[in-house]
C-alpha cells in the first residue's frame, strides 16, 4: 500500500479529455485506526468528485 494518495478532482475539456487536477493528498491510517484514511485539501472540487491515485515516483505530498 502507497504511503499517501494524490486526490485529484476530473474535469473534461472542450477537446473531450479528461485531464485531472491535483487538489489535495489523503494518508492511510495505520492499522487497528477508528478511521481509514485522513485528507488534506487544499482546493475544493467545483464538481464535488474526487479521485485517489498512487503518487509518481518523484511526487512530494503537499501538507501545509
């Protein structure tokens, strides 16, 4: 399991693509946690959908 997730949110553009903006980073939590998984956003999704992939090889999270 990836360390953290990049959460990005999907928009489709005029040329019918679907390119996806990067708008925060989710953490897994440790095993035996209450929760699954903590985000941290930085953008809200105009859209309200989000999408989590594993990060790039060379991709910091963003935590401020």
């Amino acid at each position: 399991m990836a360390k953290y997730y990049t959460v990005t949110t999907p928009d489709i553009g005029k040329d019918g693509k679907t390119r996806f903006h990067r708008v925060g980073v989710a953490f897994p939590q440790n095993a035996g946690a209450k929760s699954f998984m903590t985000l941290q956003l930085f953008a809200n999704p105009v859209n309200g959908e989000l999408v989590l992939f594993e990060p790039k090889v060379d991709d910091d999270p963003v935590v401020e």
